[in-house]
C-alpha cells in the first residue's frame, strides 16, 4: 500500500531526494521507488513540478539526471522537471534546491524520501524558510533487508542532532 496523504492544497513543488545510481546509470530500487512516487503524486495533482535532487555518486550520471529520465519515461513532462545535480547529502539536497525553488517562488513543498528519512528531510526544508510536508513510497521498508532497515534508522537517530547544529548555523549565515 502507497501512502497517499497529500496536503489540503496542492504544494508549489514536490522535492524528490535522491538515492543511488548503479553501473549503467540504473536507478536502484530505492531511488526508483522515488521516482515512481513522485511521479504518482505529479499525476495525482499533488503539484505541478518536480524538483529532482542529486549529484554524482559511485556511477554516472548525477541522481537527478536518471530522476529526470525516469519521470520523463512515466509521462512527467519535461517542463514540469527542475534538476540539482550538485547535492551529494540530504543537507546539500536542500541548501542547493532552495536556489531553485526561491528562484521560481515555490514556497510549499511536498519532500519525496523513504519513510524513515522524511523527519531530518523536512526538518532541513523548513529550517530553509520552506513550507514543507513529506510523502514517502508505502513500499519502502517491506523491501528493505531489516539489516539495512535498521542500519537507515540508527543512521537517522545520529544524524538529527548532528543536522540541527549545521542547520542552525546556516540559518545564522544566511539570515533565515
């Protein structure tokens, strides 16, 4: 089952977050699942563009450039699809979008992730100024091995605090 809660009203943009890149410039299943959510959502009318975030990991091409392939493959407009093909953490995901999303005054955004990642993900979004709420994939621990689950989860616990002290300071630099 999808998690299907969308926000009362239609966001500015949904912010999909990216996920690893295999040899080939294959999505892997995390990352797909991203993408196959965020487009349901674009479909569904939960928002009229999609920002697509990632850089260049272990394989090329950038996160976002296969997001934005794959979205196109799923009837996703192309002008409906921004890219940030710089990120390389969720952080950077979103100090980086927010150039975006300022740019094109899209203040309400609906963040794409895996269930457990969402809380520090919104968490970086609104510490930017933004309006945002997140949606995951329904699938995204049922396919998961618990090892790895768990490992995402204890991952998540040690990074909150850890993203608190650097969002603070951002938010001290840049005036937020």
């Amino acid at each position: 089952m999808q998690s299907r809660k969308y926000p009362q009203r239609p966001a500015d943009a949904i912010v999909l977050l990216g996920a690893a890149v295999w040899t080939g410039g294959r999505p892997s299943p995390t990352l797909l699942r991203r993408i196959e959510h965020a487009a349901a959502l674009y479909h569904a009318g939960a928002a009229p563009i999609i920002v697509g975030c990632g850089g260049l990991g272990n394989h090329p091409p950038a996160e976002a450039e296969v997001m934005k392939r794959e979205l196109i493959a799923l009837g996703v407009p192309q002008s409906a699809i921004r890219t940030e093909t710089r990120s390389r953490n969720t952080l950077e995901n979103a100090v980086f979008s927010a150039r975006i999303l300022r740019r094109e005054k899209l203040e309400n955004t609906l963040i794409v992730s895996d269930r457990y990642h969402l809380p520090r993900a919104v968490l970086c979004f609104q510490s930017l100024g933004f309006s945002a709420t997140g949606s995951g994939p329904g699938r995204s621990v049922s396919n998961t091995p618990l090892n790895k689950w768990l490992y995402a989860c204890l991952r998540e616990t040690a990074a909150y605090p850890l993203y608190l002290v650097k969002l603070r300071a951002i938010r001290k630099r840049s005036g937020i």
